[in-house]
C-alpha cells in the first residue's frame, strides 16, 4: 500500500490545471517581457503611454537594478515554461523571479518611483506580487505531488 496522498500510478500525471496555469503564467509573464523590452530599447511609441516624469525615473535605474529587473521578469517567463514543461526548476525560477520583484518594490519605495507611478502602480505591484506568489505556491505544490521532475 502506498502512503502517498494521491492513488498509486497517479504520482505524476499531469492535472489538466497545469496547462491552465502554465499557460495563463506565460501569457501573463509574456507581457512583463514585453513591456522590459520596450522600455529598455526606449520604444517611443509603448513608452508614449507614459509621463515624462515617469520615463525620467526608468531612465535613472542603477545598473543593478536594470539587473533585477531582468531576473524578476526573465525569470518569470523561465519559470513559466519550465512549469509548462514539467520540471522541478520551475519554483526556482519563479521564486527568484518573486524575490527579484520585491526587491524592485523596495527600490521603488525607497527611490521615489512610487510617488512617480502613483496609486496605479502600487495597485499594479501589488496584482504583480500576488500572482507571482500563487505561481511560486503552484510551482511547489506540484513539485511535491510529483508532477515536476
């Protein structure tokens, strides 16, 4: 008899959510690659939708925080397709990616951005952080039932 929650031969077949969830992260995360590469080409036309102020505060970033900026969105998108792929790296990318945005938060409180973004920002940050947070949490869970390898 085996002790493990799910029935024995299930242990790694792939839930039908997987794909649903791994398919709205990539979409979601997609468009955080998106938005990093027009902004980082200075796009005139996406960057247009934003304040002088605002594409002012982009532009001053630190080295090390374009750096993170990177790893929060690259990360996500990895994490995306990894889960999608079924491997255990998923949560690592995901994770990375989740503390890669906090530490971004964190740069924004303490820089100015926030008072620059406005509440649509921080409204934005926090949908951002909770979805990054349910697919760490997603990543985990189906890396313990078995369903990552």
């Amino acid at each position: 008899m085996t002790t493990s929650a799910m029935p024995a031969g299930e242990a790694g077949k792939t839930p039908w959510h997987l794909w649903l969830v791994g398919g709205v992260a990539l979409l979601w995360n997609a468009f955080g690659g998106f938005d990093y590469i027009m902004t980082q080409t200075r796009n005139a036309a996406y960057l247009a939708q934003f304040t002088a102020e605002q594409r002012a505060y982009f532009e001053s970033y630190p080295v090390w925080m374009e750096a993170v900026w990177g790893i929060g969105v690259w990360g996500a998108v990895a994490g995306s397709l990894l889960l999608l792929l079924r491997l255990k790296l998923a949560f690592h990318a995901l994770l990375a990616s989740l503390i890669a945005f906090a530490i971004s938060v964190v740069y924004g409180q303490t820089s100015g951005g926030n008072a620059v973004m406005g509440s649509t920002g921080l409204i934005f940050s926090a949908v951002i952080f909770l979805l990054g947070l349910g697919f760490v949490m997603y990543s985990r869970a189906m890396r313990r039932k078995g369903v990552l390898r």
